[in-house]
C-alpha cells in the first residue's frame, strides 16, 4: 500500500457532496484496501458555506 495518501476535493455539499463524503469517513478502510491508498478528504467548496449539510460535513 503507498504511504502517501489520495488527497479528494469535493465541489458542492449538497446531497450528492454531503454523501461522498459520509461515505469517504465511513467507508476509509475499504476505499484504501480497493486503491492502495489511504484516501483523505481534503476540502469542500460551498457557495454557501453556513446552510445545514455544508456545516454538518466532517472536518
């Protein structure tokens, strides 16, 4: 397995972004078994960043 990891942005935290990334968290050892590589959610572009599902994303 590589050591560095694979860095992902998201663009949107609507429902489609807000899921990714629930399952991105949920799911980072699984993801990292299938690609070789530990994945890591980098950042989230919002255009609104203080509606609810932009708020709740985890950090």
């Amino acid at each position: 397995m590589r050591t560095r990891p694979l860095k992902v942005a998201l663009l949107g935290c609507g429902v489609v972004g807000s899921e990714v990334a629930r399952i991105m968290t949920t799911h980072a050892d699984d993801l990292a078994a299938r690609i070789g590589a530990p994945v890591e959610l980098a950042g989230v572009a919002v255009r609104r960043p203080t509606r609810s599902a932009a708020a709740s994303t985890p950090r």
